[in-house]
C-alpha cells in the first residue's frame, strides 16, 4: 500500500508527460486525477492504520548507494509523521488536480501541466517516507525541480522564467548547507539512516567536532548546516527572496506546492530530526529565532502588498514561520499540527484566490477589483471561511473556533510557556504577526469583495463564479478549514499526543503540559490582537478608505521599507549577483585571456619567434658550437642527478 | 572467454576497421557511405565485445584480470602487458560507447569522410589501450599517440580557428608528456622495470626522488585534466572541434588525467601525494569557482559547456586526493558520468548546430515551443549536470562531498559551492535557448529530433538516470580497487618518513 501510494503519481506524471499526445488533454486529466484520488483514499487507510493502530513500518527497496561504509537504501517508511504527511500532501493534490481541471481548461498545454503535478506529487511523498537523509535529499531536490518547472510553466514570460530559476537558485544555496550537513552526519555517526543515527545520538551529545577552521559542539553545527537547508525550502528571513516570486507559477501550483505542501518540507525536517535537535539547544535556540524573526518580518511585508496572490505568499512565509518557532522550542506536535491546519486553509484561500482571478480574466491586482461579492458569492463565502481559519478565530472560552484557532493559539502558548528568552521573543512577535495577519487578511478580504468596484466595466460585468469542477474541491479544503483543528486537537497535541505520535517526533510532554496551563491573559492575548487587526481593516478599508492612502503617506518611509520587502532583492542584486557577474567577466578576460595564454601559450609563441630569431644566428655551422651545447647539457643533467642522489 | 585476449581484441578491432576503410576506392559518395557504415560497424562490434569484459569481470577482488602479457623488447625487459581492474575497466566501456555514437553523430560530415571515419577509428583503438596497458612504454604510447588523431579531427574538421586551437590543445599537452616521459625514465632507472603492477607492488621509491616524479606527472595530468590555470587550452579546442571531437575530448580524453592519478600518483608516488595534496586541493578548489563564474558569462554554448567541464573535474580532483573511500569513488564516478554527461551535452548543442549553423546563445530561444523532444533531452543532461539527485551527475558529486568533509572541511565548503554555481549557469542556459518566446522565424522552422539523433541520445539518457537510481553496480566493480588503492597508501604512508617542505629545498 505504501508503494502503491508513492508511486501512483509517479506512473501518472510518466503517462501525461511522454503520453499526453496519445491521451489528449481530456485523457491526461483523467488519468493523474484518478491515480492522485486513489492515492489519497489509500493514504486515509495507511492514517488510520499508523497513526491510531500504531503499525508503523519500513518498506525496504532497493539499494541506493554503496561506497565502503557509505551505505543506504531507497526504503519507504511510514510512521504516523508520514502518515500525516501522506494525507496532507496527497489530500491537497488531488484537490488541486482536479481543480487545475477547471482552471487551466484554456491552457494549451494541459498534458505537460498534469504530468508536473504529479511528478511533484511524487517527490514530495519521496520525501516525507525516506528512512534517511539522502533519500530526503532526493525528495528535497526533486521537489524543488518540479517546483522550478511549475513557476515556469508560462516559459515564454520573461519574469516566470526569471522566478523559477531564483527559486531553484536559493533552495541550492539552503541545499549546500544540507549536503555538508549529511556529510557532517556520516562523518560523526558512520551511517545516514535514521534509526541508527537516533540510537547513536545520545552517546555523541558531547563530542566536539573541528569545522571551519574551529572546534564547534558537534550536533549544533550540524543541526545548523542542515536547518540550512530547511530554511531555503521554507522561505525563512534570508533564503525567503523567492517565494512571492513564486507566484508567477499556475495558481493551483501555488496553492500545491508554495503554500500547503513543499515549502513545509523544512518544518517536517525539523520534526523527522527532532532526535537531533533536541540534543543541540543552541541551534533550536536559533531555529526559535529564525521563525519568530520571519512571522514578524513576512507579515509586515504582507500588509502593503497590492498582489493578491503575493499577500497570500507572505502570509505563507510568516506561518510558516510560526512553525518553526513551535519547533523550536521543542513543541514538534504543535508545529505539525499547524502544518497540518494550514495546508487545508491556505490551499483554500489560494485557490479561493485562483477562482477570483479566474472571475477577473486573470487580473491579480486588489486595486483594481472590489465589490465582487454580489458577483460571486459562493467563492466569498470560501474566502471568508480560509480567512477567519487563517487569522485563528475561535471563542478562548469555549474552545470552539476555526483550524487556525486551534493549532496558531497552541503554538503561541508553547512560546510563552518555554519561559526562555528566545521563547519571549517569539511569544511577543507571534502576537504581534497574529495582528498583522488579521489586519492584511481583511484587507484582502475588503478590498477583493467589498466596496465600490474598482474594474473596469467590462471585466466586472462578466465576472462570474468558477466552474463546479473549481468550486467543489474548495468544499473538501473548506471542511478541514473549519474541522481539522477540532478533530485532530486531542491527537496531535493533547492527551492521545504520545500514542499518537509514538516516537516518530520527539514529544516532549512537558512543553505541551505547561503550555496548557499558561495565564489566562496570555491565551487570550492573540485574540484580542486578531479581532483588533480585523477591525483596523475594516476602518480602513470599508468604513473610511480614505483612511489607507493618508496612512501610508504619513508613515511614509516605513510604508516604503514595507512595500519594497525590506529591499532584500535589491541588497542580494548588489552582494551576490553583480559581483559574481563582474567577476565572471573579469576572470574570463584578464585572467583566463590576458594573464593565463598571455603568459603561457601565446606568451611562449612570440618569445619563440623572437628566441628563434636569435637562436638562427647561433646555428654557425661549426661542429664544436654544437658538441659544446651539449656538453653543458650533460653538465647540467649530471649535476642534477648528483644534486638529487644525495 | 578466459583464453582469449580480449582486451587485444577490444583495443585493436577498430584498427582493423579502419584499415578496412582505408582500402576502399571508387566514388566519392560511395566511398564516403561505405566508409561510414564500415565505421558504424566496427565500432559497434567493438563495444559489444567489451561487454563481455563488463560481464566476466569478478568484481569482489582488485586484482588486475583479463592480463595478457608477453615480451616484447626483451633487452629491456619491456613486454607487452595488457590488464583492466576496478577503475580501468568502466573507462574502456565509456570508449567504446561513446566511438559508435559518435559516429552516428557525424553522419552528415561531408568533408573527408573516408579520413574523418579512420581518425575515429585509430583514436578508439588509442583510447582503449591507454586504459588496458599495464605497461609504462605501451602507456605512453597510447596516451601520447591520443593526440595524434585529436589534433587532426580539431584541426582538419574544426571551426574557423581551428589551426590556433589544434596547436594550443597540442603544445600544452605535450609540454606536460613531456615531463612525464622524463619521469618515466627515472622510474625505470631506479625501479628496473616498466611494468606497472610490478612497480606499484614493489614500490618503494625514495621520498625526495618521489616529489619530483609527482610534479612531472603532475604537469601532464593536470593539463590533460584539465586544472586550473592550465585550462585554457580546452575551451578554444572545444569550441573549434567538430561535435563527435568535443565529445570524445570531454566523455574521455579529459579523464586520462585523472586516471593517470589514479594509476600512477597515488600508489607509486604516495608520500609525494600526501606532500601535494593540499596544493592540489587549492587549484581544484579555484578552478570550481572560478571556471563556474566565468562559464556565467560566456556567449557560445560549447564555451560555456566546456568551462562547466574544468569545474566538474575540479570535483574529481578533490575527491581523488581526499583519499578516502567516498571521495576516490566519487571521484571515479564523477568522471563516468560526466563522460556520460557532458558528451551528450555536446551532442545537444550539436543537434542546433547542425541546423543553424551557430553556437550563440543569443540566436537562441522559445525552442520548447518547436522542439518539445529536443527540450526533454536538454532537460535530463542539464539536470544530470547540475547534479541532480536520481541523476548519474548526482551520486559521484555528493561522494566527493561526504569524501571532503572528512578530510577539510573549507574544501567540502568550498566544492559544494559548486553545487550552487553550476546550476546557475547551466539553468540560465537553458532558459536563454530553450525557454522564452519563440519570435526568430528561422528557429519557427527548425525541425525536432529524427530518429537518428534520438538513437544517438538514448542510450546516454537511460545510463544518466539509470546510474543515478541505481550505481551500486559501478560501485561495487569499483569498491576493492579503491579499496586497496587507500590500503597500499596508507601502509606506505605508514612505513615511509613524509617528505616535508625542507626536503624539497635542499
């Protein structure tokens, strides 16, 4: 069953991709739907076989590499971390096949679009069964290829091509990290296969290990080398530049891939490696800082963005964000129930977004829409639904709420009960992103549906709701929107928590413990700041809208550092591209050119024509010039010799 | 198949073919077919008895196997001495696929086909023995003797500056024969033989002597290699050379190098090689990044092709002196499946070539739109280039990766930088031929694969993925090898003093 569920989509992307002449456009569709739905039924089974029965299990392949003790195979294990991952990952594709149906129905490429979809489906469930961190890599790389061939589906726009080699470009860059941190791992523990790195971890919680150039504790380095790599998937604060780039890709692939499943891939490595990291303080120290760091930083870039898709990527970027801080102070259970939660609600907010577009004729920009709701009425009540599950809305008191309340609230009370530094830091700028994340929510909201329309007369007349075969996938995303966080609460985090997860993550019941018995202002706290953020937005963008424009002009520079991303991709053009550019071309011609065949080859040529010229005039013709030529040459060879004897 | 000479027979086959060619008369277009399908023919027989190398081979041992050996000039004690091991034999099965399909490649040469279709011939029958000779005379003879035929097919098929490039490729390769024919001679003076398991068995040879035998096959190594900064002589060649030439230049003319490291500086020249290994580290270490960046600008396809190839074998320079099982064995993969790689790249820019006539980037563009099968194809070797997990160019990279880490971990650092840069390069490649909007009217009209060239590709396909899914089989036939290669050297390292700076002063 577990092959059968890895492979399915894998047989799919094969026959739309090298088939999809034979099997038309229609027969494409049919085909990868059908494998991507049988996959998500037979991944529901394998949950509830895992992750409620416990039979976890390892599926042996074949062999993968095998160099002396550099030894691995391709292997699928299921334990109830995959298991979710399964469900998730599976669930939310085949979601997006089908609605990819309806959306891309004027494409004239819809065999190569299908065939993508399914070879990412692939290589994420790769991923998340590898039994170790090669076969992780592998996963890793691979969907980060379908993630760069995605975004540049539209390969004759300049700036999709452009996206998707920056977001090839930044994951390698997280991903040389995680290469040497695998190299790092085999180095300390001779093996790179889970169970025997996780048994052998606590007699090296001591060792210490000389990289670069100094002597660092060992699991530390290596844990950082490798949240490297998680950082550059996940889009965390430095290694964050490509993913609003992203949205140049298809709509479902940004509902897919750069919101609910890929770009978790770190958060689930963290999770995998939990055994690790626990035992290297300092990088979950930094794994804390990192996240807290990017939930402020993407939400406050997520308030001014004008790009309905780009408010969604930031807001991706900052949730994802607060799954590293959950993890990062040891509460692994609330990250994946966050990852969990969220890919359910953002999948439906971005895809609610894809069918606003669509109504749009493929207009993006908030400022030109407004007043849709009249027009389509059931995509703004999906909407509505993904926001309030987005922004966590629930009753504190009650307990009853939205996906969002369940498991952000969880994560935010984890934070506050580490009683850390780092774990206030992270408390205090959850908070606060949990303000901003309401305020840019609404405002999508507001502007999108509210008001006076903005568009022009004609695409607004036309607007109209998406295709059933759009909107009823929206419907499956929207009840795990609105139940998933009920439902899975007792599991994921409550009292089943350590059956539940039975070892696949380190649970640490503590963290969880305390964080149910926080103060009562500090669980309440995020709520305040939500239906505070909600109210701003609505002041600003339906009571008054004159409101916004004064706003941003009386806080104009902070406005500006907001809109222009705190000018990353500018300080990266000026640090990495150019020079490299410069240097390339420097190298080519003054090195490779000027120095290198000047001196040598080119160099030699014309000194020869020059020696050669002289050396005419020596050629006198009398025997002993020559014989006294070469008995210098014997001299000099015999000395040689002597010399080199000695 | 024990009694029979197999490797001799696998080596001088191609010869007989192209004396075969070099018979036949009449009329040009006559003479031109008939000397293609001889050449087609030969080869292709040639390569399907080097499989039964590849299917008799006992892996599980390092032994040399397949030995032929009779005298030769006896006064001397030179003999004939043929044998493959571990890291020879995937390398005479990389010749012997490659000449075939290059040939096939070359099916629309016009120009002297008759001596175009020997030059092949002659260079396989060279390649080949190069790999298989176990004795230094016949060694040299082969390895020099490559470059008869290479410097032709650049200079008589090549591109407008072909005489410049031909010469430049010639002269610095043989600066560097040349130092090792002198190094060679010394061997035999202080070891009193020319058989090379003989002198790697007996081996000891003093440590100071050992420096100076290193640096001289050192000069030939790295420039056949090619490290940086004798490197600039592969650009100009490979651009000048005639598709099937860069092919072959790159799938194995390249690796000789690092097999004549592997041959000869580790096991003969240990100490000397634990001397160097840091310099060795360094040149390699800068010629990935550098050759990467300057690769990033480059405006001819084959240039940047050719750039990316000096940064791929700075990987294998790395892995080869980290002298760890990892690295040795990435090291020999990486050079297998760049053989693999960078050939079939070669033959992907041949492919546009042929039809327009230019390598330059800019002329390029939105070919995905009229070339889909075309675009796959690039697709699969660029990613193999980039080192792509599931990919053949992934399994040898990350060896070398894991090999440096346990020796210095700048240099692992530094090398996976690489990983980095060459997907720049290669990635924007692409983009800038194959992606985009398909407006010049010539590129509307270019047609896509036919059935030879998809011939041509797919076998190279099916090993970059194949290998990449599945090496255990190079692995394993190449594992004891390595295996014992890091023994001996150890054991030497172990029973000799190192020769230290002060040594190589005095």
């Amino acid at each position: 069953m577990d092959v059968l569920i890895v492979f399915l989509p894998l047989v799919g992307a094969i026959l739309a991709g090298l088939f999809g002449k034979l099997l038309g456009d229609r027969g494409s569709q049919v085909v990868t739907c059908s494998l991507l739905i049988a996959a998500a039924v037979l991944s529901v089974f394998v949950f509830f076989d895992v992750g409620l029965h416990g039979h976890a299990r390892t599926t042996q392949l074949f062999t993968w590499f095998d160099s002396g003790t550099f030894e691995l195979n391709w292997a699928l294990r299921v334990d109830t971390l995959t298991a979710v991952m399964f469900c998730v990952v599976t669930i939310v594709s085949a979601v997006v096949h089908v609605y990819s149906v309806g959306y891309m129905a004027e494409d004239r490429s819809i065999p190569r679009f299908q065939s993508y979809l399914s070879l990412f489906t692939f290589f994420m469930l790769m991923l998340v069964s590898s039994d170790n961190l090669v076969q992780m890599f592998f996963g890793w790389e691979g969907v980060g290829l379908a993630s760069y061939l995605l975004i540049g589906f539209w390969y004759e726009k300049p700036s999709a091509c452009a996206a998707a080699i920056k977001a090839f470009l930044v994951n390698r860059v997280g991903d040389v990290g995680f290469a040497l941190g695998i190299a790092g791992i085999f180095l300390l523990f001779g093996a790179v296969d889970y169970d025997t790195i996780f048994q052998a971890v606590p007699g090296q919680a001591d060792t210490v290990l000389h990289v670069f150039g100094r002597d660092w504790h060992a699991l530390t380095v290596l844990c950082l080398l490798l949240f490297l790599g998680a950082m550059g998937k996940s889009a965390q604060l430095g290694l964050h530049t490509w993913l609003p780039d992203a949205m140049e890709g298809p709509t479902p692939v940004s509902a897919l891939i750069h919101a609910a499943t890929m770009v978790t891939a770190g958060v689930f490595m963290v999770c995998r490696l939990s055994p690790i990291f626990e035992y290297a303080p300092d990088a979950l120290t930094v794994v804390t800082i990192v996240g807290a760091s990017t939930a402020f930083f993407a939400a406050t870039v997520g308030l001014t963005q004008n790009d309905i898709k780009r408010v969604i990527a930031y807001s991706t970027c900052s949730q994802l964000g607060y799954m590293f801080f959950a993890a990062g102070v040891s509460a692994y259970g609330a990250a994946m129930f966050h990852l969990m939660t969220h890919a359910f609600f953002k999948a439906l907010l971005f895809l609610g977004a894809g069918a606003v577009i669509h109504a749009m004729h493929h207009e993006q920009d908030m400022r030109k829409m407004g007043g849709l709701w009249r027009k389509i009425p059931v995509t703004y009540t999906l909407m509505w639904i993904g926001s309030l599950a987005l922004c966590g809305f629930g009753i504190p008191g009650l307990d009853i709420g939205f996906a969002g309340f369940y498991s952000k609230d969880m994560i935010i009370e984890a934070a506050f009960a580490a009683h850390s530094g780092v774990g206030d830091y992270a408390y205090w700028l959850g908070v606060i992103a949990a303000f901003m994340t309401a305020f840019y929510s609404f405002r999508l909201l507001f502007m999108t549906f509210h008001g006076k329309t903005r568009a022009d007369h004609h695409t607004f007349d036309h607007a109209h709701e998406a295709p059933k075969v759009m909107i009823w996938p929206l419907f499956v995303l929207a009840t795990g929107a609105v139940l998933a966080g009920a439902v899975f609460y007792g599991l994921f985090v409550g009292e089943g928590q350590l059956a539940f997860w039975n070892g696949a993550v380190f649970s640490r019941s503590d963290v969880l413990e305390a964080a149910h018995h926080i103060p009562e202002w500090a669980k309440v706290l995020p709520m305040v700041m939500t239906l505070a953020g909600i109210g701003l937005a609505w002041l600003m963008y339906v009571r008054s809208p004159e409101l916004a424009p004064k706003a941003a002009a009386a806080f104009r520079p902070l406005y500006l550092f907001s809109f222009r991303k705190w000018y990353f991709d500018e300080l990266y053009d000026r640090i990495f591209v150019q020079p490299a550019l410069y240097l390339g071309r420097g190298f080519w011609t003054t090195g490779d050119g000027a120095v290198i065949d000047g001196l040598g080859p080119d160099g030699v040529a014309a000194a020869t024509r020059d020696i050669a010229q002289r050396a005419s005039r020596l050629q006198s013709g009398y025997l002993y010039h020559y014989a006294f030529a070469m008995l210098i040459g014997v001299v000099v060879l015999v000395t040689w010799y002597i010399f080199s004897a000695l | 198949m024990s009694s029979w000479p197999l490797l001799s027979l696998v080596t001088f086959l191609p010869l007989v073919g192209a004396v075969f060619i070099l018979a036949i008369r009449g009329e040009q277009a006559v003479v031109s077919r008939n000397a293609r399908y001889v050449a087609l023919w030969t080869s292709l027989i040639t390569f399907a008895l080097s499989l039964f190398i590849w299917f008799g081979f006992k892996p599980g041992t390092a032994d040399f196997q397949f030995v032929e050996k009779a005298d030769w000039i006896k006064s001397f004690g030179i003999s004939y001495h043929m044998g493959v091991d571990g890291i020879s034999m995937p390398f005479v099965l990389l010749s012997t696929l490659l000449t075939p399909l290059c040939v096939l490649a070359s099916w629309k040469m016009e120009k002297r086909v008759k001596e175009y279709m020997i030059a092949f011939l002659v260079l396989e029958t060279l390649m080949v023995g190069t790999f298989c000779a176990l004795d230094f005379v016949a060694f040299y003879m082969f390895f020099e003797g490559v470059l008869i035929p290479m410097f032709l097919i650049i200079g008589v098929w090549g591109g407008p500056r072909r005489v410049y490039s031909a010469f430049k490729f010639f002269l610095f390769t043989l600066a560097g024969s040349v130092l090792m024919l002198l190094a060679i001679l010394a061997i035999y003076f202080a070891g009193g033989t020319t058989d090379i398991p003989t002198l790697i068995s007996q081996g000891h040879l003093d440590p100071q002597l050992q420096i100076w035998l290193w640096l001289a096959f050192f000069a030939s190594f790295a420039v056949k290699i090619p490290m940086w900064p004798v490197h600039t002589w592969l650009p100009d060649a490979h651009v000048e050379a005639p598709t099937a030439g860069s092919v072959i230049l790159a799938g194995v003319l390249l690796k000789m190098g690092g097999y004549g490291f592997l041959r000869f500086s580790l096991p003969m020249l240990p100490e000397a090689t634990h001397f160097f290994a840091p310099l060795v580290f360094t040149l390699s270490v800068v010629a990935i990044i550098y050759t990467s960046l300057v690769a990033l600008v480059q405006k001819d396809m084959k240039k940047l092709i050719a750039y990316s190839s000096v940064a791929h074998m700075g990987f294998v320079t790395v892995g080869i002196f980290t002298i760890t099982q990892q690295g040795l064995a990435g090291a020999v993969f990486q050079m297998l499946s760049h053989g693999i790689v960078s050939a079939a790249l070669f033959l992907v820019v041949g492919v546009v070539y042929d039809r327009l006539h230019t390598r330059e980037i800019e002329r390029y563009g939105g070919l995905a739109n009229s070339m889909p099968r075309y675009s796959l194809v690039f697709m699969v070797f660029m990613l193999a280039s980039v080192g792509l997990p599931g990919t053949s160019g992934f399994v040898g990279e990350f060896l070398v990766i894991v090999g440096a880490f346990q020796v210095n971990t700048w240099v692992a650092l530094l090398t996976a930088s690489g990983m980095v840069l060459g997907a720049t390069y290669m990635l924007w490649l692409y983009r800038k031929t194959i992606f985009g909007a398909l407006t010049k009217p010539d590129l509307k009209a270019m047609a896509d694969l036919e059935l030879r060239e998809k011939l041509v590709f797919a076998p190279l396909i099916a090993l970059a993925i194949f290998f990449g899914v599945y090496p255990k089989p190079l692995l394993d036939i190449m594992g004891p090898s390595v295996d014992h290669l890091i023994q001996n050297y150890q054991l030497a390292l172990e029973a000799g003093h190192l020769p230290s700076l002060a040594m190589l002063l005095h």
